[in-house]
C-alpha cells in the first residue's frame, strides 16, 4: 500500500485530532503518553491507583544494575504532569469505550481520595490520630509526598478531619464519572499477581513467611518497615535460610500456563540482595528453566551464583508446608540434576511469578497480537521491553494506526 | 669543563649551524661573565653555553615560541626534569610540539641528591652518564617531614607554612603554572590581605592545581626564599598516581591524566557499591 | 609549639561538617532520612550540586578554611550515575586530595565519599552518623587556623 | 529598589517548634539587600499562590529566597508554579528547612535555628551571585538517518517516512533485509522470511521520502539533536545529509564455532545460520538431526544468552517433524529459553510435535563423534542421569549472535557508549532506545539481540524518539535534560583567560567541549546542545574559566563562606 502523504506539515503534529486514551500510568503507559506528547499529541492519561509508576514503583532495586530506578522514573513522572498536552486522571478506571464514525467515546470513573492530595503537607497529624491505623503515608518514594486513608480499615470517626491542619480531609467524597470524546486508545494496564489458592502445594497464607516475590520485595526494601534487613515475619529473628521458588502459579495449565518472564532475574536480584545484606543467609532458588535472555542478566546471574553463593537448584517442589508450631517451613523436592528426592526447611518462602495481566482473563489463545496495547498487557515483559512497547504504540497511533507493513 | 658540557655545545653548535634550529634556549654566559638564561641564535656563539646552575627553562621555552615568529624552530637545552615538564605543557597545548626539539643531558650525582630526585636523567639523553634516582621516600630529611600521626604532622605543617611571604615564587617559578589569571590572586579563593597566606586555600590550592600535573622538578621549593619543602606536598601524590593508575606526568606524550578520564564505560551490571559505601571499599578500574 | 597545644587550643564541640550532595540521589537520600525523622546533629548543612564531579577540590579545600571540621561529598551509586559515571572521576579526583590532606596532617579522615540511591535514607542517616563519630575525637581544625594566623612570619 | 524577598514558611506549625521562625525573621531581615521577610502559614495549598505574588509584587524586589519543605515535596511545586509566572529559576532559591532541618534536630531548638539562618544566608550569597545561562536554539532537519536495513532499520525508516518526514536509509550491503535474508522463516509464527520482508523492501522502493542507500557506510559525523552533519560514502562517490536524528539499527553478527563440536571437521555439522540457508533453498532435511543449545554462547568467551537461539532451533526442529512426520530431532539444552506467552505456547508446540529435548550440563557437554560424517552423539542426560547415545545424520548448533563489527566506528563516531559485548548501551533500562547523547538511538540486534518481530517493535519505538524531535521547528538546548524544567544550564568559557589546557575536554562525559585554535593558542568551546550541565569542567578548570552560571564558582564560594556563621556567632 502507498503511504498518504500527508497535505498538511507533518511537524504540525495533528494537534487538532482527537486525544489519545493511555489506560494505565505504569512504565509502558508514561513512556507512551511522553512520546505522544513530545510529538503534539493530546493525551488522557487514566491510572486506577493514587500514584503514577506502576510496579516499577514497588521494586527496591531494579536488575540488572542494582540501583533503585527512582531518579528516571521520578523525572519522567514529573515530565508527565508538566507536560501541556497531558490530562492525567488518577484512581480512575474506564468503565465503558464505545467506538463511533469520529472518535470513540470513554467514560471514566473517579473515586476521589478521602485526603485530596494538593491540601496534603505529609505532617502526619492524621495517622496520629486515627485510631484503626487507616491513614498511612502514600508511599515511601512518592514525590511530591502525601498521605492517604485506607478505605477498608478507616471506620469513618472523622478524627483524622478534625485534626487536620490544612482541612484536606473530607470522608464522604462521591465518585464522580465524565465522558471524553477520545481517538485512539492504548492499554497498558500492566499486571497484577494472581491469586495462589488454586496451588496449595506451594501454602501460601498457611505462613507469614510464605510470601510472593513482591510481598518480599516490600518486606526487605531499603525504604520498607525494616529498612533493609532481611528478618522473618514471624518472630522477626533472622533467617537462616530463604527458598525462592520459581514458576510458582507460572508454567502451570492449573493456573497460568505462560512464563512470566521477569520472575528468574528478579528471583536472582532479591537473592544475591539478600547475600549482600547477610552474607550468613542461605538463599535456594529453584528453577525449571533459567531465563536470563537480557542484557547482562547471564552474566548476572552468574556473578550471584559464583561470587555471592546463591545456590540453583533445578526443579518444582512439590509441597511446601509450615512445620508444626509454625517453626519454619518445609519444602519437599527433587533436584532433577542429581535426581536426588529431599526435604528441607526453610525460614523463609519466597513464590515468584504469579504475575497475569491486571485486566482480562490472560492472553489470547492463538497468541494473536493486540493492537495498541502494550507492556504486561501485551505479553510478559520487563521494564526495557514494555517502554519499548510503549513506544512502538504510541508509533502506530501517530501514523494512523495502521501496523507496520510487514509484522507477521 | 665537564664532558656532558662539550657534548652539548657541540651538538647545539651543529643544530644552529646546520640550520635545523633558529634558535637553542640554554643558559649562557653574557659578557659580564653572569651566567643567564639566554637564546643562542648562532653556531660561533655556543662557546659560552653553560648547563649549570640548574634553571628551569620549561617556561620560557613557552615563551620564547609565543612571541617568535610561526616558522621559528627552537631547541631547548634542558634536564630531564625541564624535558618532562615541557612535555606536560605540550599536553596542555601550551607549546607546539612540531616547532620544538630538546637536547637533554642527564644530571650529576650530587645534583640529582640535591634535588631528591627519583629520574636524574632525560627520556633520550643526549649527553651525560646516566644515573640511579634517589627515592625521596627514602631520605630522612624528606621523611621526617611525612612521619608521625595527624597532630604531629600539623603542627609541622603549620609551623613550616607560616613562614609564607606570600612572594608567589613558588607560583611563578613553576614550569607548569601558566593560567592567567590564576585563583591564587582571586579573593574568592585566597584573600589577600591575609600575610603569612593562609595555609589551606593558598598552598593546598597550589598544591592540588599540580596533583597530576607536577613532574617533580622542584622549581617551587629552590624559588621560595624562606626554604618551605613545597616538593613534599607534590610527591606524595605522585606516589600514589603511580601506585594506583600506573601513571607520572610528564613521561608518556598521549597518556591524560587518570584523575580526568572516566573509567571503562561497558560497566557490568550490578557492579555497584553497597548502599552508602564509603569510598575506600570503591572498586577502582572496574 | 607542638600538637597538644593546638589540641588544648582547639574548642571541642559538635564538629562541624558541610555536605555536597547530588541532587539525583543523595540529596534525595537526604531527604528521605526527614521524612523518616531521622535524628542527627544540627552541625552540618547541605550544598546541593547537580552531581558529585560538580564538586571543586578547591571548594573542599575553601571549606576546610572556612570553617568546616569535615567534608561529605555524596553522589550516585558508581555505576549509577545519571551523568555517564562522572561520579567516577570525583571519586579519583577527592582521593588524590585526600593524599594531599594526608601529607599535611589535616587527614583524609575529614573528607567523606560515599554514594547511594535516593532510596536509602536510613542508610544516609547512618553514614553521616558514623562520620560524626570519627570527627568528634579529632581537634576542631578553627583552633588551629587561629594559631596559624598568629605565628610569626619570621622566626 | 531590586532586591532579595525572604518568604519563611510556618508549614502548618510543623517547623515553628524546631526552629525559632520569628528570630530568623529578625536576624535575616538585617542582611543585606533583603528588601522583606514574610513568615507564612503555609506555601504550598491552592490559596497561596495568590498571597506569594502579592508578597513578592508589594516587596518590589526580584529575588526570592523561599524557606519551606524540601525540593521534593511540596515546595519544589510552588517554585514551578512561580516559574510559571515568568520569574527566572536562577532568581528564586528554595531552602529546606523541614526535612532538612526541623525535622531531623528535634529537640536542638538552638542549633536548628542556627543551621535554618545560615542555610537562608547561604542561599542568599546564592542569590547575590547565581546567574543564568543564555540558551540555544537550533532549527531542526526534518530529516533522519537510519544506519542499517535488517528489521529494525527497515521498520523504523517507514515509520518515519509514514509520519511525513525524509528517511535516509544507510545499508553496508547491496539491498536491505539483514538477517531476514539469510533466515527461511520467522518464529514464532513461521512466516517466511521473505514474505514478511517484502512489503517493507516494496515501501522503501516506493515511498518517495526514503533515500536508500546500499553498499554505503558512514565515515563522519558530527552536529548534535536537531543538527547532525554524516558524511555517507558509498563506491559511487560519497554524499553529505544533515539530518535532525539518528537511529542505530545495524544489527549483529553471526559467529562461526570453529573447533567446537567437531565443526568444520566432520560434514554435517552446522551452525543453525547454514541450516536456515539450506530452509531457504528447500533441501530436504535429514531423517535424524540433533540441534545442541548454546553453542559458543553463555560461556566464559561470550559470557550472555543471545535470546533468539532457543525459539530458532524450536522452530526448525518443528519445521522438521511437519515435513517428515517420522523424523527423530532432538534439541540438547542448559536452559530452553522462551519466556513470556507466545514462546512458552511455541515450546509446547514442539513438545506436542514431538520433538525430544535432552538437558545437558555444561560440566559435561555433549560429545559428536564420526568419521569424516557425523555419525552420532553421546550426551549425558542430566535429568534421568543416563548417557545416551543419539544416532544422527545431523548436528545443528545454535550459536549466538555477536556484536557487529561496525559498532565499534559507529560508537566512536556518534560518541554513544557500547556494551562490554561491544552492543550498544541504552541510557537507561527505562529508557532503552535512548543513548547518552540526545537525538541519538538504537534498536534491533544492534542494541541486543533480538528477534524480528522484536527488533521490528524496537524499531518503531525508535522512530517514535525521532520522531519527538523531527516534529519540531525548533529545538532549545535547555530541553536537551529529561528534567520538565530543563537542565541546570549549559558552561559559559570565557576565551579571554582560557589556556586550552583541554582538562575540560578531557573530563566531559558528553564530549560537549572541544578545543579550537585562536591565533597561536588554544581555547575550549562548550556546544550547549551536548552540554548536559553535570559540571564536570568546572570542576577541573584550574582557574575557573569554565563555569556553570547557575552554579558558578562566586555563589558556591559565598555559600560555603557564610555556611558557619551563625555557628560562630552563637
């Protein structure tokens, strides 16, 4: 097909076209909502929690070079909210998307927090206050900081808004909805982590210190409650060991039969993290495949198997279960290397890479390319891939939609 | 006369007879019998070339090229120290290399002892027997201005900086000091009403200015007329360039110094410090 | 005169300390270390820089003479540098300084590298910490830039 | 009269406890050319806007020393929002005295006082001497040079074609293709190579804005973002094109296992490249074949999984049972890498079409063995434990794409940094089609390797970069920095007391200064369009010729001067 040359000058970028709907404001979705912008494009930018950044937010460090990701991100979501062409539309959620002849319509629905973040000055005064301990700081690397009220604990008393120096707080704020008239739109809703009761062989909620990889993550961040130090959930003493257990729900038809990518390479940062915090701990990672395809990841990998001592153990455990009394837990395996049968206990459990698209039921059977989605909602992907992804979305918007001639 | 001196007039006779120098910048006798720096623009004229006392001409190699004309070709008579820091100041851009030769001769013995100094001797001597450097390190004298802990150490210092009359000699006589203006006279970094100037932003600033740069000559130290041992403050860390990157000014033409370059930018992933390191767990070259 | 009597001369007290810090992550850092409420001495105040190479020894030096008991120089993680690892060559550049201080008895002891992520706050409390401890034991450097000032030119 | 407003933020009673705001007031008030003190309740709620003008408007002066929370919270908002109103950043300084300060010296009212003043006179040396670099604008080529015709290239050139602009489209070889030409078919959905790159050739044939140019290499170039002058040269001559962006999509190399596994000694033995040959021209394949993983690759010389390997031999191992139902193909693995969905289903497609796969340890590989042809292989199983002796007629080994060859000019050339794989390096994970050096970027196997369909994508992610900047007329250099309010500033040289001594040079992570001749002399010039502000030069200066307006040498020197003062004083 011959390409329309466009009449008008291409640089005008067709600020006059319609905004673009970006669903979802985690490291896929920023970087096309900027690259769109960049280019002159309108965008609606709609984010169902209280903050921008997605799960790169939640992540201490970042692999594979092992520093916190907070200055890139934390440049582009300020970028983000500067930017003119931008509206973004925070703990929204699109509840409808009807297609017309110009355009499609999007209604979104906003849930105000209880505590409106630009009255916000993070004094405090709140938590002190609330009784049931539901207003908590926003999070440890959200800039400009605030406090919000967690809307399951809160218990509606209204301390919190008596003492609140600035007035921001009001406890009965309404949902509110409103219509755009949109283009295009593109997903990038990113994932979330399935729920692991349909394994129980990996007894997960039987023991505190069974947790999935980003409950650990959060456990042992340099910024979390424990500032760092690697201690069990459970008594708080230090563990002696750690078992990372891979392809936990990933891999698997009872739940999701993909790979979830990221989880071999995260499993290895957490691991070789927790061997610089303690060198003493003793971290088992046991894998099926492991899938170190990125830059650098091998090479990372090995420097945590060689020099930080992380052991691999080839193979899926088939039972995990805490010992009586809830003294440590018990993994039963088999390293299909020496196909020697074992149980081991563990202080800690870590299950990594129940990861599955936020919305919707998986991918597509037939592996069918979405189009204008990107990022976790496209396909498992780390960081790098999704704002590539993010990108190559946004491309496709900006000359009219088509794909590019030739992907098979 | 020595032989390294006959050498030499020999050889700067023949440059400026054989046309291949306008000029050879030595120290000479004038018709008064003081011996001075001085030009040499012909072959009848070297008889009354002298290479004693030892005189840094580094500088007014410089000199002399700036305000000669383009075509002019000069060759320098000089010491291995002298050869090193005309090096360093074509590394600096501060002298076109393609109009300059060196004709350098190696120091004597009890020269090189004078001045404490580790190379004696030129990269390719031109005359003079060439003889083992003396470690500084080495030297009680030198060492026993290094020795003890912090406190003793200041107090030294202290009492050795404060007799600073603030001449600039050390400044000037330097053959690597050439900025214009200079911070030393900038009231942002040195005040200047402050006699005897004040130890830390006056010479530690000097000092520093030379950290990569300095090739040990000593010029400073024989320029300053209260006898301070400015050259302590340099070798140290001469020492440790060495130590660490393998490097000394003034010997390799193409080699930056290691306290400009980067280091090897494919860094490995995940090579990092700690949290919050301090720096002497650093890794060095990665 | 000798050691002790700089010693006895200088005025012992919090020392005091001035911190250049990057603004991509330690200033950060910093700054998460007030929102933890962290406690430290209120001895010490902060230059913010764009990145550690912005760093003059000479300002280090000058800080030295104005006052400064310690010098906190804190940048990215190496390697981590928003700036194509120019934190590398601050860090060789305040290390050659740092022989230089050596030499005249000041001591490296009072110039702090150090490099972490804006995400460690706690550990930024903790480093500054520990060099306040280190410097506590050592003679203010005010005393003896007095008795610098006094000596004699000519003896 | 122009002067400095000090405007003391109360932040709701947060600070007032710690430090003695009405004494600050007092003593700051007595600085000179402080027109006004203002303490306020608070900076940062939606009312005051309002109240700070009228403040700064009623004090008549045009600097303001803000003291509130820290640079990150609130009151870095407040100072946009003043920028916003037009006053110069340079003019405005904001000291924390919250996280900074009362927060941290809780229950040293005296001290925090103390630091609080001292930190306000500091910022006040600040103002006194800060100043404010003039910016640069170029006008911007509306056109883009592509280096490299393999999948990415060709995607990204007609994307960017597509958008309206001029694409010159740079290939080593005779026609475009890269690694499509010499592969049949395309995983994970088996299209053939061909098929899918000829809609791509076709639109570079006819799309009127790509210039192709084969058996063409790059020799210079310099410019920056927006101006970039590449020299192409070409056996027909070398031609000239100023183009506003690059992008780096020259893809990787093949490498040849010489001395392993019995290649090049026993017929039969082939790299999976020789075999997608033979795919291509439709031999027929052989009854038994052995496929061995990782061969020259996650290994000590090239210590890193090139991706693609895995799915390839999946593919042809499928490929193989389709045409020959009774066909015996084993694949021996370390690690059989397909992650994300598609390549998981991909891998158990081939288990469903039963092709056997055998893991190995790399302690013990696989050993070929024959005489003159490839007879068979003798592998230890790791997984059962037993030796196993496969019968073959022949071995394929999947050896790993390598850097290529052409990287290392290029990278020298455009200044952009490479791998320790001598691939290009991104900038940064989150932002990995960009490199140090704006207006500048890669994608596809150049950058790392990567199948088609991913290269492909990486391609139009890079157009989309280029295409941010050849969208406009004009590009500032106070934009060239990922910061919304642009970078610092660029470094000012003043020639009259620069001696060219070239540390500055030496020193910068962006080659931004350079060395120009001045009559005899040298002198350095900073292009502000590389400069990305670290300060760098300045730092190394030895007479502070070099200086970064906003940062310069004089407020720095004011601010460590007054740093102690009250300190002293009390």
């Amino acid at each position: 097909m011959t390409p329309e040359i466009p009449r008008d000058n291409p640089r005008q970028g067709k600020a006059d076209a319609l905004p673009v709907l970006v669903e979802g404001g985690g490291a896929a979705g920023i970087t096309a909502c900027l690259d769109l912008a960049a280019a002159g494009r309108r965008v609606h930018l709609v984010e169902s929690t209280a903050v921008l950044g997605g799960q790169v937010l939640r992540l201490d460090k970042i692999y594979p070079t092992d520093h916190c990701a907070f200055c890139p991100l934390w440049t582009d979501i300020r970028r983000l909210k500067e930017a003119p062409g931008i509206i973004v539309h925070l703990l929204s959620r699109v509840v409808s998307l009807e297609a017309s002849a110009e355009g499609s319509l999007a209604t979104i629905v906003t849930k105000p927090p209880f505590i409106a973040p630009e009255r916000c000055i993070s004094c405090g005064k709140c938590a002190e206050a609330c009784s049931p301990e539901a207003a908590l700081p926003l999070g440890e690397h959200i800039y400009p900081p605030s406090f919000h009220i967690d809307e399951g604990l809160c218990n509606r008393c209204g301390c919190c808004a008596g003492v609140c120096p600035t007035a921001a707080i009001d406890l009965d704020r309404k949902e509110e909805r409103q219509t755009l008239k949109i283009g295009k739109a593109i997903r990038a809703t990113g994932f979330r982590e399935a729920e692991l009761s349909p394994l129980p062989e990996f007894g997960y909620g039987l023991h505190p210190d069974i947790m999935t990889s980003l409950e650990f993550e959060a456990w042992t961040a340099e910024a979390g409650q424990n500032g760092g130090r690697i201690v069990c959930k459970s008594g708080g003493g230090r563990p002696a060991n750690i078992a990372f257990i891979q392809c936990s729900g990933a891999r698997d038809d009872r739940l999701l039969p993909w790979c979830s990518a990221v989880c071999c390479m995260h499993a290895i940062k957490q691991a070789s993290w927790v061997k610089r915090r303690d060198p003493g701990i003793d971290c088992w990672i046991f894998y099926t495949d492991l899938r170190t395809v990125g830059r650098d990841y091998y090479a990372y990998s090995l420097r945590a198997t060689e020099r930080a001592g992380v052991r691999l153990v080839r193979g899926r455990p088939g039972l995990v279960h805490p010992l009586p009394g809830g003294d440590g837990i018990a993994v039963k395996f088999e390293d299909t290397m020496t196909q020697k049968r074992e149980i081991r206990r563990f202080d800690m459990v870590v299950l990594n890479g129940n990861l599955r698209p936020a919305v919707g039921d998986g991918y597509p059977a037939d592996g069918a390319a979405q189009d204008n989605a990107c990022g976790f909602a496209v396909e498992p992907a780390d960081v790098a891939q999704s704002a590539c992804q993010g990108s190559s979305a946004a491309l496709k918007i900006m000359i009219g939609g088509e794909e590019g001639p030739c992907r098979a | 006369m020595t032989s390294t001196l006959k050498t030499i007039r020999e050889k700067a006779g023949n440059l400026l007879a054989g046309g291949l120098a306008d000029g050879v910048l030595c120290l000479g006798r004038d018709r008064f019998n003081v011996v001075q720096p001085r030009l040499f623009r012909k072959a009848e004229e070297v008889g009354s070339l002298e290479i004693e006392p030892k005189w840094n001409l580094a500088k007014l190699a410089m000199q002399t090229l700036r305000s000669a004309e383009k075509s002019f070709r000069l060759t320098v008579v000089c010491r291995g120290c002298d050869e090193r820091a005309l090096l360093e100041l074509v590394k600096r851009n501060q002298i076109d290399a393609f109009r300059m030769t060196i004709l350098s001769y190696t120091c004597g013995r009890e020269q090189a002892e004078a001045c404490l100094c580790a190379r004696p001797y030129p990269e390719n001597s031109a005359a003079g027997e060439k003889i083992e450097g003396v470690d500084p390190f080495g030297d009680p004298r030198f060492a026993s201005l290094l020795a003890e802990d912090d406190q003793e150490r200041m107090a030294r210092w202290t009492g050795l900086l404060s007799r600073c009359l603030k001449c600039y000699g050390c400044r000037n006589a330097c053959p690597i000091c050439v900025c214009t203006p200079c911070k030393l006279e900038d009231d942002l970094w040195v005040e200047r009403s402050a006699v005897p100037a004040e130890m830390i932003p006056y010479h530690l600033i000097r000092a520093f200015h030379l950290s990569d740069t300095c090739v040990a000559c000593g010029a400073c130290q024989d320029a300053c007329p209260v006898g301070i041992p400015l050259l302590a403050l340099q070798l140290v860390m001469r020492r440790s360039l060495k130590e660490k990157y393998g490097y000394e000014a003034g010997l390799e033409a193409d080699r930056k110094s290691p306290l400009l370059m980067d280091f090897d930018h494919a860094s490995p992933a995940g090579l990092t410090l700690p949290a919050w390191t301090v720096s002497s767990e650093a890794p060095h070259e990665r | 005169m000798n050691a002790q009597e700089i010693v006895d001369k200088t005025t012992r007290g919090t020392p005091r300390v001035l911190v250049f810090a990057c603004r991509w992550c330690a200033l950060v850092g910093a700054d998460a270390a007030g929102r933890g409420k962290a406690d430290l001495p209120a001895s010490f105040r902060v230059i913010p820089v764009e990145c550690a190479a912005m760093v003059e020894p000479d300002s280090v030096l000058r800080a030295y003479a104005g006052g400064a008991d310690g010098v906190a120089v804190l940048g990215c993680h190496l390697g981590g540098c928003r700036f194509n690892d120019a934190n590398h060559v601050a860090l060789k550049r305040m290390e050659a300084l740092g022989d230089l201080l050596d030499t005249v008895g000041i001591g490296r002891r009072r110039l702090l590298l150090s490099f972490g992520t804006a995400h460690e706050g706690r550990q930024f409390a903790e480093v500054l910490g520990t060099f306040f401890r280190e410097l506590t034991p050592l003679p203010s450097l005010e005393g003896w830039r007095k008795t610098l000032l006094n000596q004699p030119s000519f003896r | 009269m122009p002067g400095v407003i000090a405007i003391l933020c109360r932040c709701c009673g947060q600070i007032e406890p710690e430090v003695d705001l009405q004494a600050l007031r007092e003593r700051i008030g007595r600085e000179a050319g402080v027109v006004s003190v203002e303490v306020l309740d608070s900076l940062c709620l939606p009312e005051d806007g309002a109240a700070i003008v009228q403040a700064v408007e009623s004090s008549g002066a045009d600097r303001i020393l803000l003291a509130a929370c820290s640079p990150y919270g609130k009151a870095g908002d407040v100072v946009s929002a003043l920028c916003a109103r037009g006053i110069d950043r340079s003019r405005v300084r904001l000291i924390d005295i919250r996280e900074g300060c009362a927060w941290i010296h809780r229950g040293d009212r005296t001290g925090a006082t103390a630091k609080a003043c001292d930190l306000l006179c500091m910022g006040l040396g600040f103002l006194q001497y800060g100043g404010c670099s003039t910016d640069a604008v170029v006008a911007v080529r509306p056109e883009c040079l592509v280096a490299g015709a393999g999948s990415a290239g060709l995607a990204a050139a007609v994307s960017i074609a597509r958008a309206g602009f001029q694409v010159h489209l740079v290939e080593r070889a005779a026609e475009g293709g890269g690694m499509l030409r010499l592969i049949s078919r395309v995983y994970p959905t088996d299209v053939e190579a061909a098929e899918k790159l000829r809609p791509y050739l076709e639109e570079v044939e006819r799309n009127p804005r790509i210039v192709f140019h084969p058996k063409t290499r790059v020799v210079s170039a310099t410019g920056f973002a927006g101006d970039f002058k590449v020299r192409l040269a070409s056996a027909t001559g070398d031609v000239n094109v100023r183009v506003g962006a690059v992008i780096l999509a020259t893809g990787a190399g093949v490498w040849l296992p010489r001395g392993l596994y019995r290649y090049g000694e026993l017929k039969e033995v082939l790299t999976l490249m020789e075999l997608e040959r033979r795919q291509r021209e439709g031999k027929t394949a052989a009854k038994r074949s052995v496929f061995i993983q990782c061969a020259g690759a996650r290994c000590p010389e090239r210590p890193y999984c090139a991706t693609m390997c895995c799915p390839s031999s999946i593919k042809n191992a499928v490929l193989f049972r389709k045409a020959d139902p009774d066909a015996e193909v084993t694949i021996l693995h370390r690690d059989i890498m397909t992650p994300g969905h598609i390549l998981e289903r991909y891998y158990r497609s081939a288990l469903d079409a039963g092709v056997r796969f055998i893991r190995f340890d790399p302690a013990q590989p696989p050993v070929v063995s024959g005489d003159g042809h490839v007879e068979h292989v003798e592998v230890f199983d790791a997984i059962s434990g037993v030796k196993r002796e496969i019968e073959t007629d022949q071995v394929i080994l999947s050896t790993p794409l390598v850097a290529n060859t052409d990287n290392a000019k290029l990278a020298e050339l455009f200044h952009v940094p490479l791998d320790g794989y001598g691939f290009f390096r991104e900038d940064y994970p989150l932002h990995p089609l960009e490199t140090r050096q704006g207006g500048i970027f890669i994608c596809g196997s150049a950058r790392w390797p990567v199948s088609s369909t991913e290269a492909a994508t990486q391609g139009e992610g890079a157009a989309m970069k280029a295409l941010a900047i050849l969208g406009r007329e004009k590009l500032s250099a106070r934009s060239m920095s990922r910061l919304p309010e642009g970078k610092l500033g660029h470094a000012r040289i003043e020639d009259s007391s620069c001696s060219g001594c070239g540390n500055c040079v030496a020193v910068c992570p962006y080659e931004a200064c350079t060395l120009q001749r001045m009559g005899g002399a040298f002198v350095s010039r900073a292009n502000k369009m590389r400069c990305r502000a670290c300060g760098s030069c300045t730092a190394v200066c030895p007479n502070g010729t070099v200086q970064m307006p906003e940062h310069n040498a004089r407020a720095v020197g004011a601010m460590i001067r007054r740093a102690f003062a009250e300190g002293d004083a009390g």
